[in-house]
C-alpha cells in the first residue's frame, strides 16, 4: 500500500510543496546575484596582479564549484530510484543530468576563458581541474545519450539510475587519477594549485556570495524542470487535470 | 478488464496451490494492460492464457518468472513471498518465452547441457533420449543455425523432458511446431500435470488436455 | 528434485564453458578486434613519426588506447547473441548467484579478447621501439588492466543490450569511464623507463582490479535485469 502511496502521492505532494518555495527561493536568488553581480563584477576593485579576469574567476570558482554537487546528487536520486522505485527521484536526476552537462560545460568555458587571459592559453593539460571536469562531462552526457536512447520510461529510468551510480564512483576516481598523473606531469606548468590566493577577503566575500547566488538558482532551475517534468508525466493524473483546468 | 479463472480454491488443499496471484495490476507507459487478476495455479494443472494481442499475456508470464517487475499486487509461492525462497523458487521453474534459449551456433547437445546445467545435473544420455523423444535424432551434433526455427523449438521442448522443474511457463511455445510437434507437447504438458506438476500457457491453439483452466485476459 | 540441483560452482564452469565454445565456434569475433587492434597500433606511426626516438615516447600510450577501442569493440558480443536467442533470460533465471555467472561471462570473454593482445604487446612495443626493459612492466600493466575493461565495460554492455540501434553509445558510456585504468598504466611504463619502480602503479591497478571483480559483477547484473525487464 505504502508503495502506492509512495509511486503516485510524492510527485503531487512535490508539486505543492515546492510551488510554497518557489517564490522564496526565487526571491533570495535574485537578492544575492543581484549583490554579486553588482558589488563582485562592477564595484570590486580589479586585482592588483590579475587585472580584471579575477571577475572571471568569481563566476568560474562559483559554477565550478556548483558542478561538483550533480554526481553526488545523482548517486542519491539513483539509489531511491533502484531502491525504492520513487518516481520523483528519476525526474530530478533526469534534469540534473541535463544542467549538470551545462553548468560543466559553463565552468570549462570560463576556465578557459581566465586562462587565456592568466595563462595565455584556452586549454591546459596540466590543470587537472579543467581535465577531470572534461570527463565529469563526457560521463553526464553518457548518461544523458542513455536516457535518449531508452524508449521505455521505466527501463530508462533504472538503467540511468545505476549509470549514475557507477559514474559517480568513476568520477571520485578519475578525480584523484587525473590530479596524480598531473603532479608527475607538473614540469612546466603555469598554474599555481591555488590561483587565487593573491587575492583580497573582499574577493573571497565575493565569491562566496556568488556560490551561494549560483547554487540558489540550480536549485531553482531543477525545482522548475521537475515541475514541468511532473506535469508532463502526470497527465492523467486528476490533480493534473484539476490543475490545468483550474488555470 | 480481466475476468478471473472460475477456480474453486475451496477444491484444493491450500498447500497444494504452487502460485496465487492477487490483484494484479500492470500498466505499460499510461495504458492498463490488467488490473485486479486473481487466480490460483494448483499442482497437477495446466493453466492456459489466452487474450487478444497486446493484452498482456507475455508481460503476465514474465511477471511470474520474475523477468519483469513493474507490476503491482502479490504472487506467492507456496503461500510465500518469492523472495524469501528465491533459490527453490528458481529451481523449480522453467521458462521457455518467445525467444526459446537456444544459441544457434551451438548444437542441440551443447545447448541443453549448458541451459539444464543452471538448474540440475544432467548426464548425456538424458539429453540424448529427450532428443529424441522430440524427434532431432540424427541433429544432435548438427549447429542449430542449419534447424528450422520449428526444430529449434524442439530444442527447447527437450528441455522440459528433461527438467524435473515442477512449473513450467511457456509463453507460445506451439508457435512454430507442426501437427506431430503439437501432439508431442500436448503429450508432455499432459504427463506433467499428472506427475503434480503445473504448467501456465499461452497459446491460442485449443488445448485437448483433461486438467485444462483457462484465464482469460483483455 | 533439488538433491539434483548443480552447485554453483558448476553452473560457472558450465557457462565459462559454453561461452569458451561459442567464442571458439564464432572466430571473427575474436579475430576482427584483435585485427583491428593490430592494425590501429600500425597506423601511428604513419600518422605521426617513423623515428624511433618519437615512437618510444608514445609507445605505451599508442598500444594502451588501442588496447581500450579493441576491447570496446569486443565487448559488443558480450549479451548481444544471448540477448537475441533467449539465453540471457535462462541466465538470469537460474537459481545460481547472477554475480557468478556474470564473472564466469567476463572471464570468457576476457580469455578471448583481453589475453591475446596481451601476449602480442610485446611485438608492437618491438615495432614502437619502446626499450626493452620496459616489455615486462607493459605487458603486466595490461594484464592487470584488460580485465578491470572487461568488467566495466561490461556494465554499459548490460545497460545498452536491448537497445535496437546502439550506433556509438557504448562507446561514450564506456571510453571516458577507462581514464583511470589508462593514466595508471602508461605511468607504470614511463616510470619503468625512467629507470623507477613500477611497482606503486602496478599495485594500485591490482586493487583496482580485485574491487572491480568484487563490485562490477553485481553492477552487471542489475544491468541486465533492468535490460531484460
């Protein structure tokens, strides 16, 4: 029974839930982009040795930083998924998949972007941290081709609920490979293991306010994605069709 | 839906009943294939399956073998939850679906000795008996890729003489064999159920076998 | 009826057995990657540099990621013919652990596919002028790390099995989940040519391989009950 309960009450019980946070979360996340839009990117001083690609830096660290909470967040969603079979698990893990693959591909291209200007050049080998968040990304699309490539729902649901598994254990793994195989590769390498320490507590202040903005607004895009994905799984459903009705 | 199979259960002794199936209920991407099916599968009985195409008949099977798990309600063993007797579960059921086991680079011989080896020892002289009792004498070290898909089924038809599994679920399992093959399963089916064994089937021959049920899907 | 009833362990030698057969039986799946693998070492040199001096550098590289797209290559056969003809639902219906007659599967596949490269490194590390003194290193590197392929691979393989048109699939799944295995075996080469020990590398890939054994098996086989549902 509580299986029932569990497969068809949680989507609904989600929907109305989060449509309660929505206008909060929404609300603190235009309050601290807007701070750190406007104070990191326009009124911090530029860095006295970075000039001001360290702007770049405060966007880079924040997403970058963001990028690594999808695989655990996927291993989680997965484990519910093969588990305990909720369906409202694999709606979120299919759209963390999707800006998981976005937000990867926004921390290399800002990555790369800072290093042109600080390093001089758009692709560096020897920073194991664009090396492993390459990967990161070519295992999210792996996941994300899977789900394509699967026509039944459910098979898809549980055969990418397992993939984020093993990924997310291989990720861990390349992770620690990559930053081992680049100490003994460290011969000429341009890149300090901490890029940014030259810089002020404002930066830092900056930078925190920016993670905090850019985890805000995952939050609020994956909530979002869930709904919609809700919706259109649901459709039969008749608090769906009450729902639409209604509006 | 579905209409349950007008089985007394007040007939049979409780623990005689092998499967119970309760309220089953199985949908595939929106559209209900079944919902509230009962039925009880006693010892020495041949439960035949039958509904229209795409009624869930295969699905149903696979069910039951535990192939396929997205289905709701409860299937007893024994008046026991399967998982808890996974292993005697197991190595009492044999499942021949549509596509019937049979690796088409191996010959008849090397087929049964690997499929019948996941479940029971078995000696040569079964394996060449049962052959031939199912008419492949003279294939039995031909690759069965040069068999017609009939006496590909024959293969797997040597199974169940072979197998001393006490349920079988054959989905289909008449599809491709000619009049002789269909009197020969009908023939196993029947020493089966007399042996106290059961059988669920679907097929949309009409079966002549005493101990007969019918269910009927869709 | 059950006092009849195999043990385990023969139910892995029986399926070993079978898969060894049929590996036997279908020779172009084990010759064309072997082939292709051959073949793919040799064009190195043509696209980038006879000299001797360049192909030593690269020497373990060019044969550990040839080895990689030879055993993805090879991995495709691992379910597919079961998955068509029907066995894979014997399989997974036998009362026997699935974790072991997954095992027994990848093992076979790994005897046909994974040991014969190995034993043929040394020759096309001959033709790439890697030293000498680095063979042995190269050829246990790959010997530790064909099979951790094998069984990962073998996860996607599961998970892509009922898919009608697979195209490159297994190939974005699998490639990026090998970097590990690649960076630790061509370290243990380099080091060997530097004239360090090999052994940290290699010891690691040994650990590596024995919690891929423990681990990968029972990741398969879900794979393959999620396939086959």
């Amino acid at each position: 029974m509580w299986v029932w309960f569990f497969k068809l009450g949680s989507p609904k019980w989600f929907y109305e839930l989060s449509g309660k946070w929505l206008p909060w979360l929404i609300g603190a996340m235009v309050i601290f982009m807007t701070v750190g839009v406007v104070w990191g990117l326009v009124f911090l001083p530029p860095d006295y040795q970075q000039g001001f690609t360290s702007r770049i830096l405060i966007v880079h660290v924040a997403v970058a930083g963001t990028s690594l909470a999808f695989f655990p967040l996927m291993f989680v969603a997965g484990t519910i998924t093969l588990v305990w079979r909720m369906k409202l698990a694999d709606m979120v893990a299919k759209h963390a998949a999707i800006l998981g693959a976005w937000f990867s591909f926004i921390t290399l291209a800002t990555g790369s972007l800072w290093g042109s200007v600080m390093w001089g050049t758009w692709w560096e080998w020897t920073d194991s941290r664009l090396v492993s968040m390459l990967f990161q990304l070519f295992l999210l699309l792996g996941v994300i081709s899977l789900r394509s490539a699967l026509e039944d729902s459910d098979a898809a649901a549980k055969a990418c609920a397992l993939l984020s598994i093993v990924g997310c254990i291989n990720v861990v793994i390349i992770k620690y490979s990559v930053e081992w195989w680049n100490t003994l590769h460290q011969v000429s390498s341009p890149v300090t293991t901490d890029a940014s320490s030259p810089n002020g507590p404002e930066f830092w202040i900056a930078t925190l306010i920016m993670i905090v903005a850019v985890y805000l607004f995952l939050s609020v895009s994956l909530i979002l994605s869930t709904r919609n994905e809700i919706l259109e799984r649901e459709r039969k459903a008749q608090w769906v069709q009450d729902l639409v009705l209604k509006s | 839906m579905s209409s349950a199979a007008p089985t007394t259960s007040s007939n049979f002794d409780t623990d005689k009943i092998m499967l119970t199936a309760r309220e089953l209920f199985c949908a595939r991407d929106d559209r209900v294939l079944f919902k509230n099916l009962n039925f009880d599968l006693p010892e020495g009985q041949v439960l035949q399956v039958q509904g229209s195409n795409g009624s869930g008949k295969t699905t149903l099977m696979r069910i039951l073998c535990g192939l396929n798990d997205s289905y709701e309600g409860s299937i007893k063993w024994y008046g026991q939850e399967i998982e808890d007797q996974a292993a005697s579960f197991f190595s009492s059921l044999l499942y021949i679906g549509h596509r019937v086991g049979v690796s088409k680079v191996l010959t008849p011989v090397e087929n049964l000795r690997w499929s019948c080896s996941l479940k029971q020892a078995v000696s040569d002289e079964q394996i060449m008996a049962a052959l031939k009792e199912v008419g492949l004498r003279g294939f039995e070290e031909s690759p069965c890729y040069t068999l017609s898909a009939g006496q590909q089924q024959r293969v797997s038809l040597a199974r169940l003489i072979i197998s001393p599994a006490s349920l079988w679920v054959l989905d289909e399992p008449f599809t491709t064999l000619d009049t002789k093959g269909v009197a020969l399963l009908e023939n196993i089916l029947q020493r089966q159920a007399h042996e106290g064994g059961s059988v669920m089937v679907t097929t949309h021959h009409s079966l002549s076998i005493p101990e007969l049920t019918v269910l009927s899907l869709g | 009826m059950t006092e009849k009833q195999t043990t385990t362990s023969a139910a892995f030698f029986a399926t070993l057995k079978r898969d060894l057969l049929i590996a036997f039986k279908k020779k172009n799946d084990i010759v064309n990657p072997f082939m292709f693998f051959i073949i793919v070492v040799s064009l190195f040199p043509i696209g980038i540099s006879p000299e001797s001096d360049r192909l030593t550098e690269i020497a373990a590289g060019v044969i550990w990621i040839s080895v990689l797209l030879a055993s993805m290559l090879s991995m495709d056969n691992l379910y597919r013919s079961d998955f068509e003809d029907g066995s894979l639902e014997q399989l997974l219906l036998s009362p026997h652990p699935l974790f072991f007659l997954v095992l027994a599967k990848n093992i076979s596949h790994w005897l046909v596919s994974g040991l014969p490269v190995v034993l043929v490194s040394p020759l096309l590390a001959y033709m790439l002028a890697l030293p000498e003194e680095a063979y042995g290193t190269l050829v246990l590197s790959l010997l530790l790390g064909t099979p951790i392929m094998s069984l990962v691979g073998s996860i996607a393989v599961a998970l892509t099995v009922g898919l009608g048109s697979r195209g490159l699939i297994l190939a974005v799944i699998t490639l990026p989940m090998s970097v590990p295995v690649l960076i630790f075996g061509t370290l243990a080469v380099q080091s060997t040519l530097n004239s360090q020990s090999p052994l940290g590398y290699l010891s690691l890939m040994l650990v590596m391989l024995s919690v891929s054994v423990s681990l990968a098996p029972l990741a398969s086989a879900a794979a393959l009950r999620i396939s086959v549902n």
